[in-house]
C-alpha cells in the first residue's frame, strides 16, 4: 500500500504503542502486527463448543469442478479440524448468508448465483475463530477461492492456536500470518480466482477480552458493545477514511493473480480490547456497503453531490445532505447499531444476523422489484432491442437505493 494511504493509520498505532495499557474499544492497526501493542493471554481451550461454515456446506466442498446442489458430508473424519461443521449455536456462534439479486420471474433461478461467499465460526470454551470471505465476481471459480481460504485459514488455525500454550497476542498474529499464507496456497492449489478474507480471533486474558483481527480486502469486522450502545469496527485501518472508497475494488485480495502471488496491498491486523456481552461480526461488503448512507440514498457524496439514489416512493424533495467520506464512515456505523439495537431486550447471535441482513433485503427490494418487472415486460426481446433494455435497466437501477450483491455474516457472542 502507498504512503500516503498508511501514513494516517501508521501514525494512530505508534502513538498508542508506548501509551501504556490498551484503552478498551481504541483500535489499534498496523500493516505490520509486530508493531502491535503486546498483551498475555490466557490458555487457550480447543474444547469445541459450537462450528458452523456456510453457506450451504461451506469449507467443507473445495473441490475444483464446484456443481450444483449440496454436497453430502461425512461427519466421521475432521476437515479443517473439525469433525462436524454444521454444528452452530444461535445464541453464541452462527452465520447467516443470502442473495439480495433478482430472480428470474419465468425460470426462477437467481441472478448472479451461486452465492460466492463463505463463512466459518469455531468457538471454544474461551476462545474463538470468525472467518469470512468474499469471492470476486461470480461464478464457480470465485466461489470455490472463498471457501479454499476458509478451509486453508480455519485448517491452520485448528492446529497452530492448540499445539502449544501461546502467551501472548502476537503469538496469535503470528498465527493468523500463517493462516493467511494457507489460504493463499490453498487456492493455488485448487485452482480457485480471487477472493477476499478476514480472520478474527477473540481471546481471553484473566477477566479481559481481546479481539485480534486480519483483513485482506473490503470484507470489514465489527464489535457491537450493547453497554456502550456502539458499533465499532476493527478493520477501518485497512483504508484511508479520508478517502471515498471505490465500492468496485476489494483493494486487495488472495487467489490467481498474474503472478499467482495474493495482492496484499490493503492486509492490515488490528488489536481491540473489548468486555464480556459484546458480540463480534464480520461482513461480506454485500452487508457493510448497503449501510453507506450515499448508497442507501439518506446522503450524497460531498465529491459528486448531484448524483443522489433516490426511491421512487419518497416523498420529500429536500436533497440528501453531502457527507465526507469520514462522515460517511460514522453514519454506516451509527445505522448498523440503530438496527441492532431495538430496544433493550437480550440478543443471541441469530439475532445480529438476522436483524443486519433484514435491514439490507429491504433495502435493495425496490431494485429487484424493477428489474424483475421489466424483465416480465420484455420477455421475448432479442437483439438491439434488447441491448437498449439492459442499458435503460441499468440506469434506472443505479438511481435507485442499495446494491445488490451477495451478503453474509458471522457472528460471535463474547460469554
């Protein structure tokens, strides 16, 4: 990544290094983990509590010609570690996935299938391993790289974090490294394209909670701390904040580049102190860019001010208010806790899941409701005619609120 872009973030970590004890829910971040602040943590329990990946089989499924339908799986021998991966608890360790694109009115097949992400939550008795990744464009081939780095990364991480007694963080980023080294091989191997991933692992020290973090491209991790009423992201120093992000570009990402070498050029770790109740979340940008407040349409860019995503059933005519980028950044954050955050009642993990990925379904309803309306109207059209239809579809579509994508999430709740 260039100087520029790390200066600010660089800068935010070494002024905290020689601070003293972590401050609790301070994000420390850095490109390189060893200038991370170093804390002891407790010994790690493998004692398995609860496993899930998704969707559908999830890592378990890696192999080079991906088909259709669901794979049968044999419980009897581990894979990545573990024997069983449909093993989740809604109250404390789950993931969700789904496809916010159209559906085919005449076929009923979904646009942009299969969902070319994949997730993995191994929690322990005291620890535990989110992981998430996000498959660049669609198809088979993304898809089978997202769940190669899952199974890679979750495979690594099931043995390195147990053979031993480790003491301290950077014995978990060190780790974590290796983790992301496994991916990457893993999709070499098995002849996956692209994909993003993020790795977070949440440990504990005597009565402390920390929450140690890796993000290769745009798929974020968040801490929702109810006692604070905030959501906080852990991977925010990936990027300038500063900067609008281009929502086309994952900014980094593993797989089969040119030179079949990961593109790390946004990799950043991150350490975050965070209290017993909290719940940790990672994202694919399929959820996280829905709650940018210039794509849900309650803003516009301060860059580009005319252009507004506008729902045909609003009412006022007042135009949305410019927002910097950093603005941006404390709104999307502000937005997921309010839809967390009903009211006071206790939440489960399923809960978090389901109450972030409602908010982006209704969000993106309108554009599936007009692209599978036109479709209904042009049945039958070929040719130029059809051409100009995708064309004004297109145009029509970016006006309106939301993006549609593939979103997934996992969740962990701190016990």
């Amino acid at each position: 990544m260039n100087e520029e872009k790390r200066f600010t973030w660089q800068k935010f970590a070494s002024f905290f290094q020689s601070s003293g004890p972590l401050h609790p829910y301070r994000l420390y971040s850095n490109e390189n983990y060893s200038e991370l602040p170093i804390e002891s943590i407790s010994s790690l329990s493998n004692n398995t509590v609860a496993c899930e990946s998704g969707p559908d089989v999830g890592l378990v499924d890696i192999a080079r010609h991906q088909k259709k339908g669901i794979l049968k799986v044999n419980n009897t021998i581990k894979i990545a570690g573990q024997k069983n991966w449909q093993m989740p608890d809604q109250q404390f360790a789950c993931g969700l996935s789904t496809s916010l694109y159209d559906h085919n009115p005449f076929t009923g097949e979904v646009n942009g299938e299969p969902i070319a992400d994949c997730f993995a939550v191994c929690a322990q008795e005291n620890n535990a391993i989110l992981s998430i990744a996000d498959g660049v464009n669609w198809g088979y081939k993304p898809r089978l790289a997202a769940r190669c780095a899952i199974h890679g990364a979750m495979s690594c991480l099931n043995e390195k974090l147990f053979e031993k007694k480790l003491n301290t963080t950077k014995d978990i980023f060190e780790r974590i490294n290796l983790a992301i080294e496994t991916a990457q091989q893993t999709i070499v191997k098995n002849e996956g394209s692209l994909t993003t991933l993020t790795i977070s692992i949440v440990c504990q020290s005597n009565r402390r909670w920390f929450v140690c973090s890796a993000i290769v491209g745009d798929s974020n991790a968040y801490v929702y701390s109810p006692k604070r009423k905030s959501v906080f992201e852990l991977t925010q120093g990936s990027r300038n904040l500063n900067n609008e992000r281009d929502m086309r570009s994952p900014g980094g990402a593993l797989g089969m580049t040119m030179t079949e070498k990961a593109d790390l050029s946004n990799l950043t770790y991150s350490l975050m102190e965070i209290e017993q109740g909290d719940f940790i979340f990672l994202t694919s940008d399929g959820v996280s860019d829905n709650y940018d407040p210039c794509v849900s349409g309650c803003a516009a860019s301060i860059k580009t001010p005319s252009f507004i995503r506008k729902s045909s059933h609003t009412i006022s005519e007042m135009p949305p208010t410019p927002m910097t980028a950093q603005e941006r950044h404390l709104y999307s954050l502000r937005r997921m806790y309010l839809s967390i955050a009903v009211n006071d009642e206790q939440l489960s993990a399923l809960d978090i899941c389901n109450r972030l990925l409602q908010y982006v379904i209704r969000l993106t309803d309108e554009q599936r409701q007009m692209i599978e309306q036109g479709i209904r109207e042009n049945q039958g059209v070929q040719g130029v005619a059809k051409d100009r239809f995708e064309m004004e579809m297109r145009d029509k579509v970016i006006k309106i609120p939301g993006k549609l994508d593939h979103a997934s999430i996992v969740v962990y709740h701190v016990r």
